[in-house]
C-alpha cells in the first residue's frame, strides 16, 4: 500500500510540473494586455474586455526591411505581447529577421521558447549546440522556403552566408519569449562577472577578457 501511494504521489509530481513547465491554456476567449496597471501577474493583466478593440489584435509592419546597418548585420523585428496585446495568454509570437550579406543573428536561447523558422529569402547556415556534456552542434544550410527548429532553451545561431540580404520569419512558442545572447549576458552584465571568474571559465589571460568586455 506503501509503495503504491509513493508511485501515485510520484505521477502527480510529475503531471504538475509537465503542467507549470508551459504557458497554460487561456481560460477565457482573450486577455488583452493591459500595460497601465501596476498588478504583479505572470504575463500581463486583462484589459477590461468592454475595452478591446480589433487594433488590439493587429500589428502592421512586418513587410518593412529592417536596418541592418550595426556591428552584427542584422535586425530582429519582433512581434511579441510587448507590440502585439492581443497576444496576451495565448502563448505564440513570431519576429521578423533581416540580414545584410554575412549578417548574423549571435548565439542566443529564448528561456521560454521554441522557435521555428522560415528563409523568405537568401541563404542561411543555422544550428544549435546540445546542453552539457557533449555540446553537440546541428546545423544545416538553409535555403528559400526551407525551415529550420531551435528547441527551447538551448544556444542557436543564424548566419546570412550569401553575398546579398537574407530575410527570415521565426514563430515562437510563447507570447514573452525572452532573448539572452551568449557573448552580451557574459561579457557585458550589468555589474560585470568577476574578472577571476570568466578568466578561470575560458582559460585565457585577464587582458582578453578586459578586451571584450570592453565591447559591450
């Protein structure tokens, strides 16, 4: 009786953290944010619904190239909760991504999203690194209308590897899916890691890190 009650206990363990793991299912038609109220929630608090208007659901822009004139030659135009209220609880979002020839979008994760992409236009060598401890690199050429998944979580990349602009489209599954790029949240948190830290970390001497810290 004893071992049966853990195994129950252990499946129930099991089934609520599957369930808390996800954005959960809304439980009503909509939630539109509402991004004037001070309420602490996880996501955003509903607008009253006798205030949602269709513009609550729209986002126009998307055809408009980005500006890929920085350092990394790319431009991501996200259309999240943050530009899109409608989005609020339904768990989907999606961006826009524009490279000038070479750009690359830098190895990042979304801690809250798997991402899937679709090449509009151009060539792209993209791929992601496996966790620990074998770091294993998938990565594939992608070409016009092919697409490509970046599970959630893990490091991925998206390189423009031909000699004109490239564009994409990702959809990701979640209305917030966060972006933390590797080389930013490494080297240029806000107060920094420790010198000794990162040194130990990447085996290399203290002026190197000094060096690249110094660009972000």
């Amino acid at each position: 009786m004893a071992c049966y009650n853990i195994m129950i206990l252990s499946l129930l363990t099991i089934t609520s953290t599957l369930v808390i793991a996800f954005e959960s299912s809304p439980l009503q038609d909509f939630c539109v944010a509402d991004p004037t109220t001070s309420a602490l929630v996880n996501g955003l608090a509903c607008l009253d619904s006798k205030l949602v208007e269709a513009n609550h659901f729209f986002f126009s822009g998307l055809h408009l190239p980005g500006n890929t004139s920085n350092p990394v030659g790319s431009k991501v135009t996200p259309v999240t909760v943050g530009q899109l209220p409608g989005l609020n609880t339904l768990g989907i979002s999606m961006a826009r991504i524009d490279f000038a020839a070479w750009g690359v979008v830098p190895p990042h994760t979304h801690p809250r999203a798997t991402e899937i992409l679709t090449v509009l236009q151009g060539k792209l060598f993209v791929g992601f690194v496996t966790s620990n401890p074998k770091n294993r690199l998938i990565s594939k050429i992608l070409d016009k209308g092919d697409v490509f998944v970046f599970p959630v979580g893990l490091p991925h990349f998206q390189h423009n590897i031909g000699t004109g602009t490239a564009v994409s489209v990702s959809d990701l599954s979640s209305q917030n899916p966060g972006v933390i790029t590797v080389a930013n949240a490494v080297f240029g948190s806000s107060p920094a890691i420790a010198d000794d830290v990162l040194v130990k970390a990447f085996q290399v001497d203290k002026s190197i890190i000094t060096h690249l810290q110094a660009q972000f």
